[in-house]
C-alpha cells in the first residue's frame, strides 16, 4: 500500500485566487521564554487545498458541515489534461473513460509545477459547462484539479452548474503526478468549520 500526499501546504506565500486575504502565518510563541512553540493562522477556508460546499454559490446550498464525509471519501478516477490543447477542457475528454456514477474524478493538468507563480493564476486550464453538465448526468460524487478553480477567473458558471447540483468541487490539489494508477482511494476530508461554505483539506491518495 502506498500513501500520496495531495495537498498544498499553507504558506505566507501561497497561491491564492485574486482578492482574497493572504493567508498569513506566524510564530506567537516559542521555547524560550515561552516554554512551548504556538503558531497563529489567519486564512480563508478556500486557500490551498480546500473543499467547495454548494453554499459556496447557491443560496441556500448546503454549509460543508451539513455534507457527510462519505462525499469526500472514496474510489477516484484521474484524467489527463492537455493543456496544449487548449484551456477550455471540452465533454469529449470522457470519450473512452470508464467514469461512474458515485466517481470522485480528478483531473490531472500538472498546473501544480506552477504553484507560486503568475502561470498557476493566468493559464490554468477549465472546465466547459457541456464537462459540466456531463458529470451531473453521469452522477460523479466529487470533482478536483490540480489547478486555482474550475472557472476562469472572470467567471463562475461551472461553480453555480456544479456546486448547484449538490457536487463537491475540490481544488488546488498537488502531486498527481506521482499517482501511476487510473483508478484509487481518494480522501480530500475537510476540517469541521459550522456554517462555513468551504473547508480546508488534506487530501492523499491510497494505493494498493
């Protein structure tokens, strides 16, 4: 059994989607005088790898503590993208892809090189809204991308199309790369915020 770790660490430098609050770190105490080392975090809860609930974009939406942790968790499937082709990924990448309803699929674009730099804001690839509405049709549970967000940054179609059909959307993932099998065990658990729209997550993959 092998674990891989999918998740981007929070950092005073991270990546992050234009307009939100830097995430800022620190160290308020240390050994000596203190006797014991303490670290402040002040961050929003859709910085580095983090979860999407509904509420995100849907009024009324479900909060990420009303979703059960078995969305998730579960059997994921990964899927290449090319971003030379283009940085709108279009319904016909699913030709020949054996996705299934209650999937975790995670799109593979290798953005993840580019964390840190204006590249991972300005060329990341995006879901079309006919991917979109494929996905609802078949029934996957969960999406994720190694890349900032299923939209341009402009826009929010793909968010209120996904988010509105009750799928968890999950970005900023890191290290798909090193995953060599098509199909795993995905966890992307996201740390129990009340009434939040999002959460943080630690992702990683189980495999056999």
């Amino acid at each position: 059994m092998r674990i891989i770790d999918l998740s981007q660490a929070h950092d005073n430098e991270m990546s992050q989607f234009p307009g939100t609050p830097q995430v800022e770190i620190k160290q308020i105490c240390n050994y000596d005088p203190d006797g014991f080392r303490l670290t402040d975090l002040h961050t929003v809860v859709h910085a580095g790898t983090h979860c999407d609930a509904p509420a995100h974009y849907i009024e009324g939406g479900k909060m990420i503590d009303e979703i059960p942790l078995d969305s998730f968790i579960g059997e994921a499937i990964i899927i290449d993208v090319d971003v030379k082709d283009g940085r709108e990924i279009p319904a016909s990448i699913l030709e020949g892809k054996d996705v299934r309803k209650g999937d975790i699929l995670l799109f593979r674009t290798n953005m993840s090189k580019y964390w840190k730099q204006e590249e991972y804001i300005t060329a990341y690839p995006y879901l079309s809204v006919g991917l979109a509405e494929k996905l609802i049709e078949i029934g996957v549970k969960a999406i994720g991308m190694d890349a900032l967000s299923p939209d341009p940054v402009d826009s929010d179609r793909v968010h209120k199309i996904i988010l509105g059909a009750g799928i968890i959307f999950i970005e900023n993932l890191n290290n798909l790369d090193k995953i060599d099998v098509e199909r795993f065990h995905f966890s992307a658990a996201p740390i129990l915020v009340a009434n939040a729209e999002g959460g943080i997550a630690r992702a990683y993959a189980i495999l056999e």
